[in-house]
C-alpha cells in the first residue's frame, strides 16, 4: 500500500463527507438563524399565505420543472434541464453501490442493463447539458462578465467528473460493483478497503477522486444551491416590509 492511496481513498472520503455535511448544515443554519434577510429571494410585495403542502408543492416544481427558468434565455433552461435530470437520474443509480440490487429483486443481469442503458443515457444527457451551459457562459459577454472563478471551477470539475462516470459506463465497463461498491460500503463502515482500490483502473481512480473534491466543494460555492430551497425567505418568512418614497407613492 502506497502512501498516495492511503491519503486519497483511506483519509481523503473521510475529509469530503466531514466538510459536506458540516458545511451544508452551517449554510442552512447561518440562513436560517440571519435576522432581516435581503436579496432577491426576500424581496416581495404580496406575503404568501399558503400552507406546508402549496410551499412543498413550490419547492418540488421548481427544482423538478425548473420552471423559474423559462423567463431566462433557451440555452440556460435546456442545458439546465438535460444536466439536472441527466445526473438525478444517474445519482439514483448511484445508490446501489450501497443498497445491493439484488435485495429489491434486481438480478445482475438487469442491473448491468440499466446501468448501460438508462444511467449511460442519463450521464450522456447531463454532459451534453453542461456543454451547453459552458458554451453558454463562452460566447453570451453579458454572462461571461458575470462569471467568476467559482462559476468556471464548479462547471469544469462536473464536466470531467460527468465525462469520466460515461467513459466508465460506455467504453470501459469496469466489475464497479465488486471493487467499488464494496468500497464505499466499507468507507462508511469506517473501515476503507484500499485493496479493492488497486484493482481499478485508472479512470475509476480519476472518477472516484473528482467525486470526492466534488462534496467537499459543494458547501464551499455556488453548488450549494440545491439546498438553499429550504432556506427561502420567500416560502418561509414573511416578505420585507417596503418603506420611505415607494411605499408613499403605493398609498
């Protein structure tokens, strides 16, 4: 065993789910707990008086439908959609690394089938919506103005993460369920099992490594966002009381 594999796949998995879920358990609390929020989602005229259900039903549609993003331009909303629910689709495939298909019923015969057709379908959907988005933020001045270093690293890190997992699940076809599975299961039972590591090759290694960067980074940047839904002023405060010469011209 080489130190370099201890670090990355013995110490590092434990580094990522650490700053992971401490940070996106500080983000919500440093929103929730913030007095007289400001900003665009806080802005409002007309309070919401809605139940539990209608806001659950608006934080489904639109993370679901996307449907806030019909009022912004064509390549923004179709690259959105075919990432987001190219790599849903292709995270659910994901956890069978830790819940065994063959306990739901799934033979290995089926689960080798959805994963080459369905999750290579779905990873080929997400990496042609991220293409999109990086063409996007290339050639539109207004958004590349707007783009700062978070935005180029966050977008980069998934194009290669998301290029890798369809190299794996396309070209290479790696036995993943009998060294990376086993892995993972092994790295969340405390106990990594860095033999299994020296039998991938070296795009799994790549892939496993750019996931791993991948949480870590998500409560760090922009990619916390998924998150943010449960910490709107708008669905869950009451709406900033306008004052001074518009709420005059209002009466």
């Amino acid at each position: 065993m080489d130190l370099g594999t201890l670090v990355l796949y013995g110490v590092f998995p434990y580094v990522a789910l650490l700053v992971l879920v401490a940070g996106v358990v500080y983000r919500l609390w440093s929103w929730l707990s913030a007095a007289n929020l400001t900003g665009l989602y806080s802005v409002a005229v007309k309070g919401y008086s809605w139940g539990f259900g209608a806001r659950l039903g608006e934080v489904l549609k639109r993370v679901f439908l996307l449907y806030t993003l019909t009022m912004s331009d064509r390549l923004l909303l179709v690259g959105s959609a075919l990432f987001h629910w190219g790599i849903w689709v292709a995270l659910l495939g994901h956890l069978s690394m830790i819940v065994p298909p063959q306990q739901l019923g799934i033979s290995k015969e089926m689960h080798k089938a959805i994963a080459l057709y369905v999750g290579g379908s779905a990873g080929v959907a997400a990496l042609v919506g991220l293409i999109l988005l990086l063409v996007r933020r290339l050639v539109r001045p207004d958004v590349r103005r707007l783009s700062f270093l978070d935005d180029w690293f966050a977008l980069i890190l998934l194009i290669a993460l998301v290029a890798l997992g369809n190299i794996q699940a396309l070209v290479i076809h790696p036995p993943y369920m009998e060294t990376v599975a086993p892995w993972v299961q092994s790295v969340l039972m405390g106990s990594p099992r860095l033999d299994l590591v020296a039998q991938w090759d070296l795009a799994t290694k790549l892939h496993v490594l750019l996931a791993l960067i991948f949480m870590a980074y998500v409560p760090l940047g922009k990619l916390i966002h998924p998150f943010s839904f449960l910490a709107m002023p708008t669905l869950w405060k009451s709406p900033t009381k306008l004052y001074g010469y518009l709420l005059a011209k209002l009466k």
